[in-house]
C-alpha cells in the first residue's frame, strides 16, 4: 500500500504549531488533539516535529521551568519526510531504522498529511489478514 492510500483512508489532517508556542501550550494541544506528534511549522514550511518524546526529554534537562520556553528549543529539527508514492515497507524500514513514530508527508514540496507508526502498523495487519483470507478462499476451493 502506499502512502497517499493511508492518506485517502485516514484523511491528511495535519496539526501544526508555531515555533514560538511555549511547552505548556504545545502539551495543551497535543492532549486536544489526541496526538503523539505536532508538526512545527513556520508559514507554510515545515521546520520540525515536536513529539511526547521531545517533552520528556525537556522536562528531564530542564524540569518545569522548561515549560515556559519555546517549543523550537526542544522539537526535533532534522525531519524526516514520506512522500504519497513511498510503500509501507519503505516507510516501516525508514521509521525503525530512525527510531520515529511520526513522518509528515510532503506533496509538491507542501505539506499534506502525517503518517504514524499506528498508521503503518494498522495497515501491515490489514494487509497480512487479506492475503490470509485470499489463501483460505484458494485452498478451500482446492
């Protein structure tokens, strides 16, 4: 399956913030939004990826106080994209490879979409029960 087919299925919401938003704001919405990552955005482009495990990681160096400073100070400002043709497979090797959960998708150099671990994971499981199916069916009708 590839990307823009998680995409289509899931929707491209995409939740972004701006890079002056403090920590207390930023753990504000990724609680509404119920999210692992906000995508950190400057305009139109993207300047980095502010995860749960960016906030740890400002917490632990900087304990509450951190919560006061702005999120570029923490995100995670080497960002790794996917693009709508990459397969999962692609996108599974590089997120592992990387250790990240989170990829924005860029389409014509903008913006359109965020694939997760979840995302990946879900359509792995999809894909494997189909091809079950499909061997139970050709082996059913022997």
């Amino acid at each position: 399956m590839l990307v823009a087919e998680i995409l289509k299925s899931k929707g491209g919401d995409v939740f972004s913030i701006a890079p002056d938003m403090t920590l207390a704001r930023a753990c504000g919405e990724l609680d509404r939004c119920r999210v692992g990552a906000l995508i950190v955005c400057d305009g139109e482009r993207v300047v980095g990826v502010f995860s749960e495990r960016d906030l740890v990681k400002a917490v632990a160096a900087d304990g509450a106080p951190g919560l006061e400073r702005p999120v570029s100070h923490y995100m995670t400002k080497d960002v790794i994209f996917a693009e709508p043709g990459e397969t999962v497979a692609i996108l599974m090797g590089r997120m592992t490879d990387r250790r990240i959960r989170h990829l924005p998708v860029l389409k014509d150099n903008r913006l359109s979409g965020v694939i997760s671990i979840g995302d990946v994971v879900k359509c792995q499981i999809a894909e494997a029960t189909q091809e079950a199916d499909s061997l139970r069916t050709y082996i059913a009708a022997g």
